[in-house]
C-alpha cells in the first residue's frame, strides 16, 4: 500500500497548504493507516462540511458508531478538545484511487 501513503500524504499536504492551521491532523504523524487521514477543521462542523462533498468516501464518526453527530469515543479518548473534535472528518482512500482524485 506504499502508492495508498503516498496519496494519503500529498492529500493532507493539499488539505495544509487550502486550509492551514484550520485543518488539525487526528492521530500520529507517521504511525497509521496508509488508506486513512483523519482531520479537524477547527470550529466547524464535520457533518456540514460532508454534506457538501459529493463523491468523496469520508465519514465524521468512529467506524464502528457512524450516523451519528457525537464526538468520536476515540478523538475523545485522545483528549481533542470538543471544538475540534465536532469538526472530525475520517477520509478513506483505496488501491483505485487516483491523484486527481486527490486533486
């Protein structure tokens, strides 16, 4: 999955350089997921920001509690403050994903 990373990576990079300090990386630099990148928007709401993507394989839940608007157990557990937990978005990316996709 080392092709999965790497787009994983140039998304976030992507996500930094739209967004800045707006957009809070969720979890360990380097040690996760390659299909994975959970972020924060500060001070927004996850489930708005969704709503307004079509087409984009993400959800603002933990995977195993979606449908609901709570903070994530595991954000919790982390300690993210509520401000920016409630602003949680988990983006999936697969082995068919494309770099303009990322784009």
């Amino acid at each position: 999955m080392p092709e999965v990373k790497k787009l994983r990576d140039l998304f976030w990079e992507s996500l930094r350089a739209s967004f800045g300090e707006e957009v809070i990386l969720n979890g360990h630099p380097t040690e996760r997921l390659p299909n994975t990148l959970n972020v924060s928007f500060a001070g927004r709401s996850g489930f708005e920001i969704l709503s307004n993507l079509d087409g984009v394989a993400a959800s603002t839940g933990s995977a195993c509690h979606s449908g609901g608007t709570e903070i994530s157990p595991v954000l919790r557990a982390m300690g993210v403050r509520p401000n920016i937990a409630m602003g949680a978005i988990r983006f999936s990316l697969g082995r068919d994903t494309r770099e303009d996709e990322i784009e």
